[in-house]
C-alpha cells in the first residue's frame, strides 16, 4: 500500500484521519488505533514515540492537571474523560511525526502554489532555527570541559529562546513582506 499513494494520497489519508479521530469517544478504540499505528511505522516507531511523548510531556501533563483540580473541585471529575484526552492527543501528535518523516510535504502539495510557498518558507525557517541551535549547543560544550551547573544551562537555554525569539520576529516580517510581494494577503 506504501507504494500505491501518492504524497497527495498521504496527505489526504492523514487529514481524513485527523478528523476522523476527533470522532472516536472511545479510549479502547483510541489505545487500538495507537497500536495500530506503533506496528504499521516498522522500525520508526520507537523514535517517532519517544519524540511524541516529549512533545506532549508538558502540555498533556498541564492540561490534565488542570482539568483534574477543576473537575474535582467541581465533583465531576472522570477518568475516562482524561484518558479520552490524552489518548487522542497522543496519536494525533504521533500520526503527524509520523506523517512528516514519510511523506516529502512539497509534493504532497502540488497544484497549491500558495501553501507550497508557505511550506517552502516554513522549511527555510525550520532549516535556519536548526543551525542556530546546533551552533549554540556547540559553543556553549566548547566552553565547558566539566558538566555545567544547573543555572548555568538555564541561562545558557534563556539566551536561546531570546535569540530564537529575536530571529522568528524578523523572520515572520521578511516572509510577510515576502507573501505579500507575492499577492498572499488582500490588503
């Protein structure tokens, strides 16, 4: 099946999935859905996993608990209903890094100049923000022979996200100028 779809047939199988999931009320059908998806990524799996529980950590971890205290101060508070979510979660977001590590998103998005720029700016910005990171992870191992201490790594992180910050502002003005030199907005 790999090699009868085409990279539009992927894309429109993911998307269908995407809103199909939304549908499913049901954390068995979910769990199976998300084992499902564990055996059909072969030898990617436990990459795509790990990165996908990474990815929803602090966001699943914060959600959760916040609907738990609300919903236990309120007397409603259901286990189900928490494991639904974060279930659904869990597979989206590993059926998304799955879809990106299978499928070249350029021409998955052929006959769609607009969204093939947006994607090809994207993949720009992705490309740049990579650098950066690999270049601030570099020179701050260069300049440390012992481990760091813990402040000292979270200094080291708070002057990455200002850099990021700082280079995402000006990137998102030069595409926007970029978009509109090329009819994207309707001014």
């Amino acid at each position: 099946m790999a090699h009868v779809l085409t990279p539009r047939g992927w894309l429109l199988l993911y998307l269908g999935s995407v809103v199909g999931i939304t549908f499913i009320h049901a954390p068995l059908v979910l769990a199976a859905l998300l084992l499902g998806a564990l055996v059909f990524a072969g030898s990617r799996r436990w990459p795509l996993l790990k990165k996908t529980l990474l990815a929803v950590l602090v966001f699943n971890l914060s959600v959760s608990l916040g609907y738990a205290l609300l919903a236990l101060w309120q007397g409603r508070f259901s286990v189900d209903y928490l494991l639904l979510v974060n279930l659904r979660v869990l597979l989206l977001v590993y059926l998304g890094f799955w879809f990106v590590a299978a499928v070249d998103l350029l021409p998955a998005l052929a006959g769609f100049p607009l969204l093939r720029l947006i994607m090809t700016l994207a993949i720009g910005q992705i490309k740049t923000f990579e650098r950066v990171l690999r270049d601030f992870r570099m020179a701050f191992q260069s300049r440390n022979l012992v481990r760091p201490r813990l402040r000292d790594r979270a200094r080291n992180s708070a002057a990455q996200a200002e850099t990021l910050l700082d280079k995402s502002l000006a990137a998102a003005g030069e595409t926007a100028l970029a978009m509109r030199s090329r009819g994207a907005f309707d001014d």
